[in-house]
C-alpha cells in the first residue's frame, strides 16, 4: 500500500488507514457507475420480417418468441 509507505509510526498508521478508506470510496464509486451504465441488447424480429437492435437500461426478462412493441426505441410487452 502506498499510505504505508509513508511517514513511521503512528504517521505511518494513519497513511495506511487513510490509504484504505480513500481505496474503498473510489471502489465504491467505481462499482455504482458500471451499475448505472448496464444496458441490455434485444434483437427484435419486426413482423416484415426485418429485425431492429434495441438497447435499454431496464432488465426486461423477456423469452424467444414473446411478442413485444417497440416506440420511440423502447421495448413494451404486448
């Protein structure tokens, strides 16, 4: 750790556990900004036959085969 490399004794404590929690707050920070960016891809099969790639945030939990409609770039269940 870097915070233990600094300072001796109780200088060299408080580097580590400062190096610590500051390692916590940016990990922290980092797993909420992947949560947020999770976006799931759904191949839509029009009924002319075509197909349109849609991308969502939300987890839809839909099956091959279910029938949806898409607005606006939106998947809705029918």
């Amino acid at each position: 750790m870097i915070g233990h490399q600094i300072g001796s004794g109780r200088g060299n404590t408080a580097a580590t556990i400062a190096g610590a929690v500051g390692g916590a707050l940016v990990g922290s920070e980092i797993e909420k900004r992947q949560e947020q960016a999770t976006r799931y891809r759904v191949t839509v099969r029009l009924d002319s036959g075509s197909s349109v790639i849609v991308e969502d945030q939300r987890k839809l939990n839909l099956r091959v085969g279910e029938r949806v409609r898409v607005d606006d770039g939106r998947i809705h269940r029918i």
